[in-house]
C-alpha cells in the first residue's frame, strides 16, 4: 500500500511538475533537456490520444507527443481504415510520432450524419489495447473549429467512457482550441487564451509536426490542413469526472 501510495504521488508531483513548467513558459520553450531528462527517471507513463481522423492527432497534439518522447503513446484514430490513402499515412505518422497506432472505421463520409454515442463508445473500446492509462487526449466536445461532427461525437464518447469507468484515467486533457465561427482559411483555430494548459512549441518540434503534415500526409502548404498546425498546443485539463462535468457547465457552447 505504501508503495501504492509512494507511486502515485510520484507522478502527481510529475504532472505538477508539467503543469508549473507549461504554465512557466507560455511565451518561451516547452520541456527543456533538463526537464526532459530529470522526467525519464520516474515513473513510465502511459498515455493515450484519441482522435477522430488521421492528422488529428498531430495537428492538435502533436508537439505534446514528440515533446514526451519516454512516454508510452498509444495513439487511436476512430476513421478511415479503409481508406487506403490516409489508413497508411496515419500509421507512418504514429511511428514518426514514437507511438503505437490503432485505426477504426465509423462513418466519416461528406454528410456527417450523426453516429450513436454507444457506436462510438464501442468503436473506442474496441480499439484501445488497454483501457487504463496516466493520462488521456483528446477532442473537446466543443471541437476544435466549425466544424466538424465527428470531433464533437469523439470527445463526448470519450467523456462519457471515464465517467462510466469503462476507461480509466488519471488525468483526461481535451484540445482546446477555436474559430470565430466562420472557418476556413481566413478564420483559422488558434489556442484557447483561458485553456488550462498552453504551450508555445519549439521551432524544431513545431517543424517536426509541420512535416509529417505536408510530408507524411501531403497535404500542400495552402491547404487548410497545413494552415492549422499549431504552434502553440493548448488543452482543458480534468482530473475526475466531476471536474468535467463542473467545466462543461460553465464553458458556453458557441456553436
Ligand atoms: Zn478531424
């Protein structure tokens, strides 16, 4: 029990030590080789990232991931595996990113009807390898930019899954971000300015994420996909449920 106990602090006083230094260095750099290095004598941390689509995962996370390279990165896209152009470029981008990847296939044609929440929920079960992690990223259920259903449906699956306790997580991180509503090229989502957690990136991170963008999934670079690569990642951060469902409360939908 006491090393239960001796274990879990350890890592709470490593996410406190995560939070102080994202909170320290908002307009500066993100993990220094101090930090990084002091961080890979604890305790090994297994995180996981869910996303609707191929790209997700990078555009909204991927400094985060490519930041924390000890740690253990299971990375699931929920779409396209069988779409053979970007299935592929989703597994080549999770290896590029240090991660293991998982793909699954809901529904993501042009009309975006809306999916069950059990579908979904089911579809996240059956493609994590494990259901217990450190810590948890994901969509916001407010999404990221207008618009699109499927990152709404993602992070609402994933919301109700830990508050049910069918996934475990120490910590749940959703990405936050936003446009003024217009979308497009002209409108692009940036970082939420009050999110929990904000970090500007290193160039050389930033530019590891820009290319596995334009080089590993070939988006050009007037795409909006290019557009979008965030230089500075943000996040809402919950360590219950309850926190969650308090934030969900205050926070307006907008869209
Ligand atoms: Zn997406």
């Amino acid at each position: 029990m006491i090393l239960v106990m001796a274990v879990f602090n350890c890592y709470e006083s490593l996410l406190t030590l995560v939070r102080l230094h994202y909170k320290n260095n908002i307009a500066t750099s993100f993990m220094s080789r101090n930090h990084i290095a002091s961080m890979k004598k604890r305790k090994h941390v297994t995180a996981a990232l869910i996303v609707a689509h191929p790209d997700d995962e990078t555009i909204w996370a991927g400094g985060t991931v490519l930041s924390h390279p000890d740690w253990h990165w299971t990375i699931v896209s929920l779409c396209r595996a069988s779409d053979v152009d970007r299935a592929p470029k989703f597994i080549r981008a999770v290896q590029q990113l240090g991660g293991v990847s998982e793909i699954g296939d809901l529904d993501d044609g042009p009309a975006q009807m809306p999916l069950s929440e059990g579908d979904v929920q089911e579809m996240v079960l059956s493609l994590l390898p494990e259901t217990q992690f450190d810590l948890l990223l994901t969509h916001s259920p407010h999404g990221e930019y207008t618009r699109h259903r499927r990152h709404e449906e993602t992070g609402t699956a994933i919301a109700s899954l830990w508050e049910q306790g069918l996934i475990k997580a120490k910590e749940v991180w959703m990405f936050a971000y936003e446009d003024s509503g217009k979308g497009g090229t002209q409108d692009l989502p940036i970082a939420i300015k009050t999110a929990h957690l904000r970090s500007n990136l290193p160039e050389e991170i930033w530019r590891r994420k820009y290319i596995i963008i334009t080089d590993t999934y070939g988006f050009t670079p007037e795409t909006y996909e290019a557009h979008i690569v965030a230089r500075e990642e943000a996040f809402w951060c919950f360590k219950s449920p309850t926190e969650f469902q308090d934030w969900l409360k205050t926070v307006r939908r907008k869209r």
